[in-house]
C-alpha cells in the first residue's frame, strides 16, 4: 500500500495493487533506487489518472509506504499524463531527506564533538531528529564549518568523510500524518547473507578492470597552510621525515628499489590528524585499483542495501571468488522480477583449503559416490486403500476392525485386538502389494502403531512383509517386531525397514499381525521399492478412483435431479387434471417430452443453469462486498474495508478499535478505554435509566460561551 500525504504531512488517500480494483485505485511500473554512498532514494510509479485519488497527487504532496520494518517518505517532484489505452500518471518522487537542502548551517567551529553532538547541533530548527547511533561510532573529532551551507552537504561531508557511517532516513506514522522523522547512522548497513552472485545463474556478464594510476608505496601529508607531521614521532616514521610508507607495498611495487611517491592533500590543522589521515589514505593507494563490471539480477530474492554477497565466476581465468556489498538497490512492490542491484566493494576471497585438504575431500567424495550409487530410491506407495477408508483389498481376521475414532491425521486406523488366546496364534490384516520379486530386489516398509496399554499385550506384534513362492511362503527378508517391553504407549509411533529379497518371490504381501492377547492400532502402512523411506500418501490408484467416484456420483445427482423433476412434474399435472378426461393423454404427451432426444431436455437444463449463474453471480458480488469490509480469523471479526487504516475487532472479550494497526480504543467488562478523546458537546457522568434520568443524579460537563468548562450537577 502506498500513503498520499498533504502539504502538511497527513494522511489523505492511498493506492493500492491488492483487492478489488472496482474499489481501490492500483499503481504500477514502480520503482524504488536506494544509494548507499550518499543514503538518497528516488522513488517512480504510475497511477490511473481519471480517479479521484489520483487529484491528491500534487506536486509538492508526499508518498509514504513500508519498506522492510519501517516508513519512508518522498516528496512528489515531477508528474507526467499520458492517453494510450487509458489515461495514466507517471509520478517522480525524491526522498523528503532532500528538504535539508533548504535548510542553512551557518558558519561554527565544534571543538571535540561526537556523532551525536554534531547531528544535533545541525538538525536544530529543522524538522529532522536523531534516529538509532551505532555504538561503535563514538569518534571524537574537530569540526569546522566555514561557511554557509544546507544541512544536507553537511551530513554528507561530516558523517560519511568524517564520521565514517552509512545514512538511512525513515518516518514513523501514527494517526494519520508523519509524527517523526529521523536519521539513523550506522557503521555499516546491511548484514552478510552470502548471497551468491554466479555467472551464467543469476550474472550475465564480468569485466575486471585493473587501475594503479593511483598506486603509492609512499605518501606525504600536507594540510592546511602546507602544515606537515614532519615534528611528529610516530611508530611508522622518525622525526623528521614528512611521510609515511607501506613496506609490503614496496616490496611489490617498488620502482627499481625508489618508492613510488605521492601527495596527500586535506584542510587538517593538527599534525596528528593530518598523520592519521594521510595513513588512511596511504592503506587505500597502496594496491592497484581493481573494479568489476557487473549486471546481475536478483530474480525476485529479498536482498538489502548494504548487505554483504559473494560473486562467483568459475570460467573466469583465474576463478573469481569475490565478496561485494549491494551499493544500489532498484526494487519494485509490484515487479519483484525487475529487482536489481549494483555491486561494490570487492574483495577477493582467498581460500584457506591446502592440497591435502583437497586429496582427502576427492577421496571422500570417491567414498560419498559409491554409496550414492548403492541407494535406490522409492515414492510410490504399493498399499491399496492404506487410509482404511473402507476393507476394501484387505483380507481381515474377524478381530480387526476399521476405527474411524482413532485417528492419525484424520485418516482412519486399523484396529487388533485379542483377548481370550490361550497360545500364540498369528492374525490379522493381510494385502497384496507386487508381484514378480526377483532375488535381491528391495522394498522398503513403513508406517504408524499405537497402543493404549502395553500391560495388555503377552505376546508380540509386527507389520511383515511375506512372499510366495512355488513350493511355499516366507518371509521377504528381517522385519521389526515388538513385545510390551521395547514398545511405546500413548502416542503415535513411526516404524520403517528395508526388506531384501532372499530369492525370487511369484508376489509379496503385507502381513500386520498380533501373536496371542492385546490390542494394537496400525496406521499410514506403505511400501516402496527401493531402500529410501518417504512420507506416507495414498496410491496414486487410490486418488484416481476417488476423482472417478466423485465424477459418477455427480451424474448421479443430476441424473436423479432430471428425473425428481420429471415425476414432480407429472404428480402436478395430475392434481390439477384428476377430473378432467384428457389426463392420460397430457401425461403420455408429458412423458414423450421427456423421452425425446435430449436437445429439449438439454435446452431446459442449460436454462436452469444460467438461471443459477446468474443467482451466483449476484451471490460472488455480494461476498466479495462482504468479504472487503468483514474479515473472520481464529481471533474474531474484524470490521473495515480493505487496505484501511481504520478497523475494528470483535472477540469474546472486547470491541476494540485500531488505526495503522495500533490499538487507540477498546470497550470491555462495561468499560471504555481511549487514548485520546474529543466530546464535541455534552458529557454526562452517572447512571441514567430509560428516561435518561439516574437515580441519584449526574454529573454533566458543560462549556461556556467563553470557552470555559464547567462541572455541573443535577438530581433525578
């Protein structure tokens, strides 16, 4: 949703690109660009003009919308009408930070001030405050402002140069206008995601570009009035000597054996400043320059300004591994597959794997593979009607009974239960699930058992996969048992094996079973070739035939309609022509109606048919009218329109009342609860009864004439 805010900074229309579109106005093509160098955003859309939402969209008004947890706000710039199919507004808005252009900082000096105390000596007057401060930006410098200028180069120069942090400007709203708007500095925006970059993925094109105009091994630092640090004695330079070198970068870059020598120029007045200037400087200079030239795309993923990715081209020469951070984010609200971002910041990531480390990750990757290719994998459930819905395919001993009450997931179990055995006697549920096992073939059996007490059970219980075989039956292969002393009572219990083939088998089926006395339920029963366990689903025959149930009961039903209104029909005609002679052939004419080819039948039923799309129709646009304005969840109903910032929520405790989703009222246990209230003419505190009347008397706020307020009382 996108806020349209006055002059004045409140709220007075919104756009939307959700809900029905008889009933709010869309945007689209939009575009949000974000900067991290400089923390300015632009922010583009278009709108249908020929609205009247669409006159709230002035130059000079505001935009406002969420972005990730917070509000940003733009001020509309430029504005555009096109007519091609349908009249539309482009709309060109800058981030409202730019307003500090307008405003002026004169000329002071701020001895020893922090982050915190310059911002607020800046932003006095102005509309803007301090938002959240890194806790690591806690420098102390000397700041000299000579001149008149707008606050916003002065942010710029003073907490990006100077400071070293990274801007972000947000607002936040509460009862529909802006109530604060605030800058937030931190050391560095962004998190590392480690979001990859690959080419031929998600990056179509590399260009490296190495630059060392810039190269120095050395550099002298000069400040304001040709101030040097030559007097200075510091760790890297003697007395004397008026610059600083990097001995690594010597030994690399030295211009046969002299140092490459450079000038470092700022308005520093101190020389242990200038010295801690001109040693940063000389850590930027001391390695070529090396850019990369990229075009990604961020295929519709979340990523954040600031964050932290890796670029990865192996067909580069040599590889590129490198670790970047998002510079520019273009994001669209309604187009997340026109994302972008610009990389920079690159780093060259150089791995830490030595040789050994990768001849023992080839070996164990030779190891990895030979066990991958002993893996098969399964998916398709053998087992027939495994959800019990009916006994249909099973065969059943006469003590295994469907239960629709015990239930996994709402799905029906399979109930054994034993109470009179004197000796172990197996039985239970048996079905036949593949024929034509060859030897060493494998399937792969799972399911669920539960039991109420385990203090039943003398005996044991398994779910066995058995075979046949000309000359006899046995079991597949091993199987999983379980005795009331290693099995689990009271909840659901998963079990699986993996059965292979001890020779070849004509077919296999499933065996759940109870040796002699207790009660057992057996649940979600599949079995898969092959030796993996997947989650339990129905076969696919089993979901086939419930589609063609449902498709014969259908015609069913309508058969059954055609007919009822046959006979219907006929039992009318007959009531109303009992007494008159011509009855029996009205009916055979009737009845020869209805026998005839289906065309008039059919042209009958198309009729009804349109009748009900029509009632279906006015039914949809009233559901939808509903359905705008009236929201049920687990919590309540909620009450007004969509995309609103005023709503209601009805529970069984209170009848609250929100704006922007911030509860501002609530009446509960006889009682209202506000947190600001505007009585336009009279309020009146007691107990009045049907009449108005109380039975003691009340008390009645009046105002005066003269604006005043007085407290007067009155008997019943």
């Amino acid at each position: 949703m996108i806020y349209i805010l006055n002059k004045q900074q409140q709220i007075i229309s919104t756009l939307s690109n959700k809900g029905d579109m008889k009933k709010v106005v869309p945007y689209f093509e939009d575009m949000h660009i974000e900067e991290l160098d400089t923390g300015v955003e632009t922010f583009e859309f278009k709108t249908l003009s020929n609205t009247k939402v669409s006159n709230d969209i002035q130059i000079g008004n505001y935009i406002a919308f969420k972005d990730e947890n917070y509000y940003k706000i733009f001020q509309i710039k430029e504005i555009q009408e096109q007519h091609t199919e349908q009249i539309e507004k482009s709309v060109y808005c800058e981030g409202a930070c730019l307003e500090l252009l307008n405003e002026v900082v004169r000329p002071m000096t701020i001895n020893a001030a922090n982050l915190k105390q310059f911002l607020n000596t800046v932003l006095e007057g102005t509309s803007w405050s301090i938002g959240i401060i890194d806790e690591c930006l806690n420098e102390v410098i000397h700041i000299d402002i000579s001149d008149y200028e707008n606050v916003y180069k002065i942010i710029q120069e003073t907490v990006i140069e100077k400071f070293g942090g990274e801007l972000r400007f947000r607002v936040e709203i509460a009862n529909n206008r802006i109530v604060s708007k605030n800058i937030d500095v931190f050391a560095k925006r962004g998190s590392v995601t480690n979001y990859r970059f690959e080419y031929g993925v998600n990056m179509t094109s590399v260009e490296k570009v190495v630059d060392s105009s810039e190269l120095v091994t050395a550099l002298i630092g000069v400040g304001k009035d040709n101030l040097t640090f030559k007097d200075a004695e510091a760790y890297d330079k003697p007395k004397s000597q008026d610059f600083v070198a990097s001995e690594d970068a010597y030994n690399r870059w030295n211009n046969n054996g002299c140092h490459i020598m450079g000038v470092f120029n700022c308005e520093s007045e101190s020389p242990q400043e200038l010295l801690k200037l001109t040693r940063d400087e000389l850590k930027r200079r001391s390695e070529p320059k090396i850019t990369y030239n990229l075009e990604v795309e961020l295929l519709g993923n979340d990523v954040s300004l600031g964050d932290e990715v890796l670029v990865i081209d192996n067909e580069f020469i040599p590889p590129l591994h490198l670790s970047a951070r998002v510079s520019v984010l273009e994001k669209s609200k309604t187009d997340k597959q026109s994302n972008k971002c610009t990389l920079s910041n690159f780093k060259e990531i150089k791995s830490n794997i030595n040789s050994e480390m990768r001849t023992l990750a080839s070996k164990l990757e030779e190891k990895v593979d030979d066990k991958i290719n002993k893996v098969t994998i399964g998916g398709r459930n053998l087992v027939r009607n495994s959800d019990f819905a009916s006994d249909k395919y099973w065969t059943l001993d006469s003590f295994a009974l469907i239960d629709s009450e015990i239930l996994l997931d709402n799905v029906n179990s399979i109930c054994l239960k034993k109470t009179e055995a004197t000796s172990n006697n197996l039985g239970g549920i048996k079905q036949t699930v593949i024929k034509g096992i060859k030897k060493d073939d494998m399937l792969t059996v799972s399911g669920y058992y539960f039991l109420k007490n385990k203090a039943l059970l003398d005996g044991s219980f398994a779910c066995e996969l058995k075979g046949n075989y000309e000359g006899g039956t046995s079991t597949i292969d091993t199987y999983l048992s379980w005795s009331k002393d290693d099995c689990v009572q009271g909840t659901w219990t998963k079990f699986s094996y993996t059965a292979k083939a001890t020779r070849d088998f004509i077919d296999a089926y499933l065996y759940g079973w109870i040796s002699k006395n207790g009660e057992v339920w057996f649940a979600k029963l599949q079995v898969e070739k092959g030796n993996k366990v997947s989650d339990w689903t129905p076969a696919p025959e089993d979901i086939y035939g419930a589609l063609v149930d449902t498709e014969n009961n259908l015609k069913k039903d309508i058969n059954n309609s055609i007919d009822g209104a046959k006979e219907g029909f006929l039992e009318s005609a007959k009531e109303n022509f009992t007494e008159k002679s011509e009855f029996n052939t009205f009916t055979k004419t009737v009845s020869s109606k209805f026998e005839q080819t289906s065309s008039d039948i059919s042209a009958k039923f198309t009729e009804s048919i349109n009748k009900t799309e029509l009632v279906n129709g006015k039914l949809e646009d009233f559901q939808e009218t509903v359905t705008t304005h009236i929201q049920f969840d687990n919590n309540g109903i909620n009450l007004g329109k969509t995309n609103s910032p005023f709503t209601a929520t009805l529970d069984n405790t209170k009848l609250a009342f929100k704006q922007d989703g911030d509860e501002v009222a609530y009446i509960s246990n006889n009682k209202m609860y506000i947190t600001h209230a505007e009585i336009k003419d009279i309020l009146r505190v007691g107990k009045p009864d049907s009449t108005g009347n109380t039975d003691g008397g009340f008390f009645t706020w009046i105002q005066g004439s003269n604006g005043n307020l007085s407290l007067k009382w009155s008997a019943k």
